[in-house]
C-alpha cells in the first residue's frame, strides 16, 4: 500500500500491525478489571491509530475507531464498565473490518 510519504508499505506489515494494536485494544479489558491504569494505553493507541490514519488514506473504519477509542477515555466511572467492554468489542469489530480491507486490497 502506497502510503502518505509516497513509501510502498508491504500490505503485511500493515495487518501485523493492525493484529497488534487490536491485541492491545483486547488488553484494556483486564487492565481495567484489575484496578491498573489503562488510560495510559488507551491514550498511546490513540496516538498510533491516529498516527495511522495520517499515513493511510481513505479508511473510513479508522477515523470512527478513533472516535469510540476517545470516547473510551470518558467511561471512568464503575458504572461505565459495561458500556467501556460494549465499546472495545466494537473497536475490535472495526479492527477486523481495517484488517479485511487492507487484505483485501492485498489480493487485487
């Protein structure tokens, strides 16, 4: 996939990478159930999908999975931790989708 740069980045690389940052949106559950800080991950995947949305053009998925990762960052209160799981589900269903189209694109 040719990305912002002009660089041509192995289509790979991009769903390893995608494969990772999903692993670490799956890691927020327990963080959180555990009493740990999860902010702190949350806020530096949103830095990185951010990130990578300037990099790649035209993946709608990415900026609505930045919208429910801010989000997440509002759902501090105990009461909030059945909405937070709902939320990371649905990030991880938009990482898949990510996924699924940059393979996808892969195979044309």
């Amino acid at each position: 996939m040719l990305i912002k740069y002009g660089v041509d980045i192995n289509n790979l690389d991009i769903v390893s990478n995608i494969e990772r940052i999903t692993n670490l949106i799956f890691k927020l559950l327990p963080t959180r159930e555990e009493g740990n800080d999860w902010k702190t991950p949350l806020a530096n995947l949103i830095v990185e999908v951010s990130g990578m949305s300037n990099l790649i053009e035209d993946h709608s998925d990415l900026f609505s999975l930045l919208c429910k990762m801010e989000g997440l960052l509002t759902l501090t209160k105990e009461d909030d931790f059945p909405l937070f799981r709902k939320n990371i589900f649905e990030c991880l269903m938009l990482c898949n989708n990510l996924k699924k189209v940059i393979e996808d694109e892969w195979i044309r």
